[in-house]
C-alpha cells in the first residue's frame, strides 16, 4: 500500500503469515511468490501506521505544511520477501527520483516501521545499517540488536529481552522469591533468555536457580516427563517458562497427568497473552500466573478510523486488494467473480455495504492494544525526529559547516541524527526518547491470570515495570488486585534457606548454590543486628553480647560492693570490731589508775587499742568501687596499722623479758633502756620504717584501679593492681618479721612467772596472727577479682580480732567480771602462791 507525500515512511508488517514459492525450472520464467492466509492483527498493525500518519498529517503543530506519505510493504512472514521489501523500501521503484514539486514515482523512504520479527530485523538492519537508514521496529525483541556496532541504525519502541529478563527479576526480588526453577524453549529466544537471566541473576543478588532446563521442539513425551519430575522433586515454588505456547501446551499435559501442584508461574512476554492455555484442565495449576506483557496503550480515534474502511474506496495505491482480502476473510464471503463452485456450494457475496459494527470480530478490539501502541509511538517518534530537523535554524546546526538538513535534499543519516535526540510524551502519558543502543525506554505490564469461578480466565494487569531517565527500573504493583492460586491467597515462600535473623551469620553449604546456606549463632561477644549478615563483628572492649547476639550491652560489673551480701558481712564485721575496740577503749579509759590497766605500760595498750581500730577501718577501704585514692591508701593504712599494732607488741614483750631480767640480783642496769622514753622511741622508729617503704611504693609504683576482662569475658572486674609486686611483698614480709619476733620472744617468756603472764596472751595472739597471715598469701593469691580483695579484709579481720580478744580480753574478763582480782595484791599474792 502505498500513498505520495512530501516524505514517504517505509513499513513492514506481516499481513499474511505464509507464503508460496513457485517451482523453478530451466524453462520456466521466474515468479513472485504468493502469500497466503490473511492475519487480521497483522492487517491492524498496518492500518495503525495509516491511521497515525493520517493524525499527523491533521496535526497543524507538527510537521506544518509537510505532508507524509507511506510506502507498507508485507513481509508474509518470511524471510526472503521481508528482506526483499526492506530493500525496495530503501532503493525506491525508480531508477533515479529528483525531490522536486514535478517528481514522479514513489520517492524512496526517509525511515522504516519494522520489522516486528528479530530475525526479519537483523538481517535487514545488517545491509541497510550501512546507509544509515533509520529503521524503528516495534516488535523485535532480541536484546542482540542493541549492538550499535552491528546495527547502527536500529531503534525499537519495544523493550529488548534483556529488560524482559531484569523485569523478571523484579518481580523475583519484590516478593523474596530467592529459589526459582528456570524453563526455556530450544531456540535463540530460549537459550539468549536464559544465558542473560543467570547472569543478571548473579549480578543482582537476586537468588539462585534450583534448576535450568530447555524444552525441546516436536513431540517428546519422556523429556518433558523427566522435566515434570525435576519440578517435583526441587523445593523451588517458583517457575519462570521462557517459551511459546507450543512448548508449555505439552508441559502442561505431562503437569496435569502427574499432578504438579503448588506452583507459582512466571510468563514471559511470548506466552503471557496467549488465550490457547486458559483451558478448564490447565486454569488448575495455571490460575495465579504472573507475566510480562508489552505495554497496552490508547490511541484514540483509531475504532472509527477503522471503521470507515470500505473496498470501494480508492485512498491509496494496493488498498482496495488488501481490504477486499479482509471483507472476504470478516464476512465469509467473495467478491466477483467468485471462484468455481462457491456459489453452488453456498457462499455469500460480498457486496461491500456490509457493516463491521455488526460482526463479531477482534479486528475492532482496541481495549487492549499493544503492539498497535508501539507502532504508534514509532510512527510518531520519526515524525518529530524530522520535526526538529526541519526547525533547524541555518548556521547553527548540527552537521558540517554547521549546516541543516532541508526538506530537498534529505538523506536518511540526518533524520537518524535526530530520532536519537528525540523526546516526546504521548497522549496515553509515556515518554519516548531512545539511549546509546537505540532502545526506547523500556515499560512491561504485569499481567495477572485470574481464574474466576464459572471456569473462564481473565488476564488482568496489576503493575507496571518500567525504566525511566530519571529513576532508573522500577516496579509498580497492585498486590491486593493479584489472584493467588493457593489456599491462604498469599504469595509463595520460596527459598533454598530461610534468612538468617539477627545474631546469627551465613555459612555457605559446600557445593551448593549461594541461596542455601546454614545459619550459625554468633560467638560469645559478637553481634549481628541485620539480617542475613556475612560475618559477626565484635563487641567494643567495655561491652559483651546479649542473650539473643543482636545488639551490644555494657559487660556486667565486679567488685566488693557494699550492696552484696559478702560487702554487708564485711563492713559489719569490721564496724563491729571498731565498736569494739572504741568500748574496750573506753573501759580501759575509766578503769586506768586500776592495776590491771597500768601493768607493763598502759600506754602501749592504748596504743595497740588504736592500732586495732584503724585496722578495722581500713578494712572499709577494701570495699566498694575501686578508686585511684582508695587504690593507693588500702595498702598503706593497712601496712602501717598492723605495723604500729605489731611493734608496741613487740615492745610490750621486750619490757616483760626485761622486768624478768632486772627481777634477778645485778639485772638492774638493763631496765635502764626500756624506759618509757625508748619504748615510745622504738614504735615510733619501727613505724616510721613502714611509712618509709610505703612511701618508696608509692611513688615509684603506686597500686592504681584496673578494668581486669580476663577472669571473665562477659565481666569488668575493678581491682587494684598493687603496682610493684616487690613493694607489697616488702610491706608484708616486714609486717611477718615483726610479727615473728614478738611470736619468739613471746614464746621465750611463756614460762615467766604469773605477775608476768602477759606474755602468754601475746604468744598465743601472735600464733593467730601468724597462722591468719601464712593462710592469707596462696588464698590470696588464688582468689580472682573481688574474692582477692575479700581475702585480704578477712585476713585483717581475722587477726585483728585474734590480737583482740588474745590480748585484751582476759583483762576485760578481770576489769568487768573480777574486779576483786583487778588489785595491786591479788596480783601480786597469786603470783607469790604459785610461786
């Protein structure tokens, strides 16, 4: 069909889907071939690029005073008159045309619809790439035609195959469907399909396939079967079929005959719109199915358009055959002369007032237009690609010498300049404008197989996927309009794994795909708060893992508090003691002029009542939180307490052995040195030793706090370090040599007389002391954290009580309960009768 204008646009469509070609003989001269069996959606395709023209032609904002012609050819579904049409569209019927207002002929084409086959379009776009004649098809989807290398001057309004792939990965990534099986037809659709689907699948981390399998052509039941069992046996719910219907029809039968429930269908762009499958026998299993289909659009206008056709119209060149052939094939009927025999058997004849509106046909179903939408756009897309080339302003234009392409002397790579730069909105709300490769942007619906219940089968679109300049892909879904066809009308799990929650982390399964997996809890003091998470990351150094490994909490703290249990028996021990030692204090205070108190140097036994108090409150130093004062005075007060306890013993028993040694004849010169003076002189010097050692540790080495983990990881131990080992052994080996001399002399003068018997009392406490401190340093050493410190104030508890009651009780005992014995006589009588 073909109509003059001042440019002329090719077209390709197929109107006929075979074709016959004549035997050819020595003889014989060459035929053309003839075509065969009318495709009423093929005859639409082309009459919606006669209609868009027509529009654009009325349209006074585009292309003013410039009017289309076209030149349609029919490809009748083979290759070698496509290619042959493609070719008379580009060379014109002419040997050479003159664009001027007396040309005659049909002037060669600026741009070409079509072809809608991939390999109708790649062989032709393979020879008239080379001219750099735009060619827009709207139906060709091999995602190998993007190669600008190869094809040039390529351009499509359909998206290629790659999209359709990513469009299913969408949808695989929207519902988590991590786990899928993977059919595809043998052939270059199936197998490009199913090459890109891996790939991008891998890419995106998008899942894995539980299987892959190609569906072969021609009749083999035992394939299909092993590819049904394959099904059964996986754990994958989800099945994306790249194939034709011929190909699902067959697996179908074998899905039924072994009754392969459960499974949520994925349809690509080839069989998603395909009515021969909603059959009662398959709706079963494939009720639920999603699927990608080309974008439905709405050109208004077009239903009338349609309607207006009539075979007694003469509007352009070749019309009247193609209509008649459409009358004949819509009413059943022949034009005259009928063939030999249709009217003897019963045939109508066409008359040509036959009205359309009153036939049943889907000829005039335009509520669900979508390759008519395409050709639509690609119609459109060229007009105003040459729109902007004619608005060029002459010195600014894009071409050499800044020059312009004119409307008499076009040629083709000029207009391709410009489809490339094209840009547009149609009336149905879609941009249109092309990338690097020549794809348009790419849009899908997606379609949903609703299976209702008087058993027939509505395929409804619930979303949109869709590539934009500005957002790159996404998908639009209505999810509440989506039929499920499972019995709690949600989407299917399907996973290899379920995802590993927080606080756990994946371990690969070895020799399996990265979708399974095993999920290992964290270790103790490492967290993960995400799901699904490679690795488990540590905890700061202050803080340790929760029950559950999801989130970081501050690790416990440990030390004697005075809150615990252990804490309140201490503290009330050593407040017990220094209550204690006040009363005792106080008794000895009231009762001082008596003879019991002033026996051997009341003074010293004030000072030992002293000595004894500070050591039970130096105790409380032990308890509670560690700090640096706390650290650094524990140590000290303790050290010189117990030596300014120890020294006015050791005094106490040098006086007893001396007074014993002055009592015998000539031994009165050496009571000269233990008088009151050297007694006080020889604590104070001994003290004053301590203070000096503690002094040295403490500046060289002072014990600090310590945040100890190692007793336990999931603990803060705070414990004082001592700083200097040597300077704490120092402190407590002079505190034992001491106390070891006071043991020895006090042990020497057990057997004095009675009136002397304080040394008695001052050997059996040393013994205590001694004994308490031998058992304290492996206790100590052995205890961890806050047992260590526990250790040491019952140790110090511990020998100041026995120092306590060793040395002070017997004398309360006399003082309080006796004090007929608390006299000068009574003493000093028993001590005579024993004597």
């Amino acid at each position: 069909m073909h109509k003059p204008g001042d440019v002329v646009l090719g077209g390709l469509f197929e109107v006929h889907y075979s074709s016959v070609f004549p035997e050819l003989t020595f003889t014989s001269e060459p035929h053309e071939p003839s075509c065969q069996g009318f495709d009423p959606p093929g005859f639409r395709h082309a009459m919606t690029m006669v209609f868009s023209i027509d529009e654009i032609n009325k349209n006074s904002n585009l292309l003013p005073n410039i009017t289309l012609g076209y030149s349609l050819y029919d490809n009748c579904a083979t290759l070698g008159i496509g290619f042959s049409a493609a070719l008379s569209l580009a060379t014109g019927r002419e040997e050479h045309f003159l664009l001027q207002e007396n040309c005659s002929g049909t002037p060669p084409v600026l741009g070409i619809v079509g072809d809608p086959f991939s390999t109708f379009s790649i062989a032709t776009s393979n020879v008239l790439g080379l001219f750099k004649l735009p060619i827009v098809s709207y139906f060709a989807t091999c995602s190998c035609l993007s190669d600008r290398r190869r094809f040039p001057s390529f351009f499509r309004t359909i998206p290629s195959d790659a999209f359709q792939v990513r469009a299913m990965i969408q949808i695989l990534k929207h519902f988590n469907w991590t786990w899928v099986g993977l059919l595809v037809s043998d052939d270059d659709y199936g197998l490009h399909a199913a090459r890109s689907f891996q790939t991008d699948l891998a890419q995106s981390d998008g899942g894995c396939l539980a299987y892959s399998e190609i569906l072969s052509w021609g009749d083999n039941p035992k394939e299909y079967e092993r590819i049904v069992d394959v099904m059964r046996k996986s754990t994958a719910r989800v099945v994306i079929v790249f194939a034709h219907q011929m190909h699902m029809i067959q697996l179908m039968e074998e899905v039924v005959k072994k009754n392969i429930t459960g499974m949520q269908w994925l349809a690509s762009e080839a069989w998603t719109l395909v009515d021969g499958l909603h059959t009662p026998a398959f709706m079963p299993y494939l009720g639920g199915t999603l699927g990608i289909a080309v974008r439905r659009g709405e050109i208004p206008g077009l239903r009338d358009f349609l309607l207006r056709m009539n075979p007694k119209q003469h509007i352009m060149v070749g019309f009247n055959h193609v209509v008649k052939q459409f009358w004949e094939h819509t009413f059943e009927c022949k034009f005259a002369p009928p063939p030999a025999g249709w009217v003897e058997a019963g045939g109508a004849l066409c008359t040509g007032q036959e009205d359309l509106e009153n036939v049943e046909t889907d000829f005039l179903g335009i509520s669900n237009l979508r390759p008519e939408y395409n050709i639509y756009k690609a119609v459109y897309a060229l007009a105003y690609a040459l729109h902007d080339m004619l608005q060029c302003e002459p010195g600014r234009g894009p071409f050499s010498g800044h020059s312009c392409g004119s409307l008499e002397r076009l040629e083709p790579w000029q207009l391709m300049y410009y489809l490339e730069k094209v840009n547009f909105t149609t009336s149905f709300g879609d941009q249109v404008s092309f990338d690097e490769n020549g794809d348009a942007l790419p849009i899908y619906d997606i379609m949903n197989w609703l299976w209702l219940p008087d058993g027939k089968t509505k395929v409804q679109s619930v979303g949109v996927v869709k590539r934009s300049a500005s957002k790159g892909e996404e998908l639009t879904l209505d999810e509440d309009k989506i039929y499920w066809n499972f019995e709690s009308k949600q989407p299917p799990r399907s996973v290899c794994s379920e995802s590993c929650p927080p606080g756990t982390r994946l371990a690969r399964k070895k020799g399996q795909p990265v979708c399974c997996f095993d999920c290992i809890p964290c270790s103790d003091g490492k967290i993960s708060n995400e799901t699904d998470s490679m690795e488990c990351t540590s905890c700061p150094e202050d803080f340790w893992s929760n029950t559950e490994r999801d989130h970081c909490v501050p690790k416990k703290t440990e030390f004697l508090s005075y809150h615990e249990p252990l804490g309140i028996c201490l503290t009330t021990a050593s407040l017990l003691g220094t209550f204690i030692c006040a009363v005792v204090l106080g008794i000895f205070i009231y009762h001082r002029s008596t003879p019991i108190v002033r026996a051997n140097n009341s003074e010293l036994s004030f000072l030992i009542l002293l000595s004894l108090k500070l050591c039970f409150l130096c105790s409380l130093l032990f308890i509670g939180r560690p700090q640096l004062w706390t650290c650094q005075l524990r140590h000290a007060a303790f050290g010189i307490s117990f030596v300014l306890c120890v020294s006015c013993i050791l005094v106490k028993t040098m006086v007893v052995l001396a007074v014993f040694k002055a009592s015998k004849p000539g031994g009165g010169a050496k009571l000269k040195w233990f008088g009151v003076l050297q007694q006080r002189g020889t604590v104070l010097a001994l003290t004053c030793i301590q203070a000096a050692i503690c002094t040295v540790w403490l500046v060289s080495s002072s014990p600090a706090p310590h945040k100890n983990t190692q007793y336990h990881n999931d603990k803060i131990v705070y414990e004082c370090v001592v700083g200097s080992t040597v300077g704490f052994a120092v402190l407590l080996g002079y505190i034992g040599l001491l106390a070891t001399l006071s043991f020895l002399l006090a042990f020497l003068a057990r057997n004095l007389p009675d009136n002397f018997n304080e040394a008695k009392l001052i050997t059996f406490s040393m013994l205590i002391f001694c004994a308490v401190w031998v058992a304290f340093v492996p206790a100590y050493v052995n205890s961890p954290g806050k047992y260590a410190d526990a250790v040491e104030v019952f140790a110090i508890l511990a020998s100041s009580f026995g120092l306590l009651v060793a040395l002070f009780g017997p004398k309360c005992y006399i003082i309080l309960l006796r004090p007929e014995r608390n006299t000068k006589k009574a003493i000093m009588g028993r001590g005579n009768a024993k004597t």
